[in-house]
C-alpha cells in the first residue's frame, strides 16, 4: 500500500481503483486489504472492481464498499467491509443483504479485515444462502452458478 501524509499529519492510502489518495481510516484499510487480495489471489481484474458505488433503497441513499463484476459487467458480488474492531455479527450480515436486494449478486461477502463471511445466492427459491469458506475467484464469479471448486 502506498501511504502519505497529508498537511494536517493523517494518512492517505492511494486507491488503485479510484486511482487517487483517500484519508486512511480502519476501514479503509480493510478495503485496500480486501482490493489488493481480490487482485492478487482471486484473480479479479481492476476494472472488474467498483468501489463505494451509490444505491438508492427505501428512498434512502446508500454506498456499497465494492461491488464486482464480471465479463459481461454484471455485478455478482457485494462486499461490505467493517474496522478490524467490528464483529461480523447478524447486524452487519443484513446491512449486506439490503445492499444485495436491488441487483440480487451472486455472492454477498462481509469483513473486517481479521476474518470474513461469504454467502452465494440460492439458484431456487426453496433453498437457503449457501456459506463458502473462502472468497469465490475470477472464474467461479464469471459461472452463472456451481459449487466452489477445490
């Protein structure tokens, strides 16, 4: 990560996919964590990667953390990422899920940078979110639908 100081003595981390310096917060950290994994492990081209992308739900404004498309530019997954001193609770677990609701991802994913939780989208209405153990990679979030491979 590349980090600079700014004038009033706080951090800036620059965004690759913004491509510009952002104030440095706990959280932040865990987006550019989240980013440079997404990259270097799951494969996922930059320009597949939306951050902070705005929704409108329930007449309310809201931003997701990152959003990830595939090739054909279909959003499949939202992550939500929370401070390393936030829980992974229910809470936050719902948060993602209403973020989920207008474009119905394949994948819903929250961290805090110290663990993560991954759901993948029921293919019937009759079944249940299915929780993987890892972060779904480049091919597996361009299959319309399949088990985890590996």
């Amino acid at each position: 990560m590349k980090v600079q100081l700014r004038p009033d003595g706080k951090k800036e981390v620059f965004d690759p996919i913004r491509k510009k310096y952002v104030l440095l917060t706990p959280e932040e950290g865990v987006r550019q964590f989240v980013i440079a994994f997404l990259q270097s492990q799951c494969g996922v081209p930059a320009g597949h990667i939306a951050v902070e992308t705005g929704l409108k739900l329930y007449d309310r404004p809201f931003r997701t953390d990152l959003r990830i498309s595939n090739r054909q530019g279909k959003s499949v997954m939202v992550i939500e990422c929370k401070r390393p001193t936030v829980a992974l609770t229910q809470d936050v677990m719902e948060q993602a899920m209403r973020y989920n609701m207008l474009q119905k991802e394949r994948f819903v994913l929250i961290t805090n940078g110290k663990g993560f939780l991954c759901w993948e989208r029921p293919q019937k209405e009759t079944e249940h979110w299915r929780e993987w153990g890892r972060y779904p990679d480049w091919a597996e979030l361009n299959r319309e639908t399949g088990q985890p491979s590996g």
